[in-house]
C-alpha cells in the first residue's frame, strides 16, 4: 500500500468531506422547505385577499343591481300600459317612466314584447354619439342578472325583468 493511497483513504480527509457534504445537504433540504413555505404563505394570503376583492365587488353590484329592481318596479305601471297598447303616446310615456333608469354610455334599456319583439330602445339606436358602448342584446335575456361578460374592453351585465299583466306577478307576462 502506497503513501499516497493511505492518505486519500485516511478519516482525517474523508470525516471532513462527509461533514461537509451532508451539512450542504441539510442546508438545501432546510432552504428548500423555507421556500416552499414562503409560497405556500404567499399564495394563502393572495388567495385571501382575492376574496376580500371579489366580495367587495359583489357588494357594489348587489347595491346596483337592488336600485336598479326597484327602479324597474317603480316604472313596471307604465311599461304595463305600453305592453297592453305600444301606440305612440303609450310609447312617450314609457320612455318618460325610463327616464330615472339614466340610459346612456353604461346603460341600455330595451323593452320587448312576450313574443320576443323589440318594442322600445333606450337611447334610441340613431342617436350615434349617445349610444351605449355596449351593443344591445339581439335576443330577449333570461329574468335576472347574467354572467360578466366583455364587449371590446368593456365588461358589463344584462338585468332582465319581466313584466306581468297584473301587479302581484301571478298574471301572464307581457314583455
């Protein structure tokens, strides 16, 4: 046996090594589970923190949406009157009933009819500058609040009512 061979065999440089080794090892294991609990932390608190937002958010469009049904119950007499009979002075006096729904750029107001026919727009659709951003729904919406959805870089919702021949909603639906 060499000098040499002796040596590189020897505890005195191999206990060294094999400390050494195995502290990096511990000290990628320890920064490792550090790491995966700072992530773990991180996307509890983004997690929380969403919901906080998405709550918030749905309490705005919960108040909206409230004011917005009770303005729509407050004008469902006059709308009832133009569904029964949409002649022209019907007609006025819907669109003046409207007027507290604000149509404008962030709200379109359209009345069809039970049969699906779109009886009254608000704004008017010629009216090109005063427009919604929005395009109106081609279709008559299902009662109720819609899903989000997006048109262009607009996010916006449908609320869609029904109107009953009656007052208490048990009559058949005109529009």
């Amino acid at each position: 046996m060499s000098l040499n061979g002796a040596r590189s065999r020897s505890l005195r440089w191999r206990l060294p090594a094999f400390a050494c080794g195995l502290s990096l090892l511990v000290l990628f294991v320890v920064l490792f589970l550090a790491y995966r609990e700072v992530e773990a932390t991180l996307e509890q608190a983004g997690g929380d923190r969403a919901r906080h937002a998405a709550g918030e958010v749905a309490g705005i469009f919960a108040r909206t949406t409230q004011q917005t049904v009770q303005q729509l119950q407050a004008v469902a007499p006059a709308l009832r009157t133009f569904l029964r009979d949409p002649r022209d002075a019907n007609r006025a006096s819907a669109g003046t009933a409207l007027a507290p729904l604000a149509p404008g750029a962030n709200r379109h107001v359209t009345i069809w009819d039970a049969s699906g026919a779109r009886l009254l727009d608000r704004p008017e659709p010629a009216a090109a500058g005063a427009g919604p951003a929005v395009a109106p729904p081609a279709h008559v919406p299902l009662p109720g609040l819609s899903p989000l959805q997006m048109s262009g870089d607009q996010t916006f919702a449908d609320l869609a009512a029904t109107v009953h021949d009656g007052p208490d909603g048990g009559e058949a639906v005109l529009g």
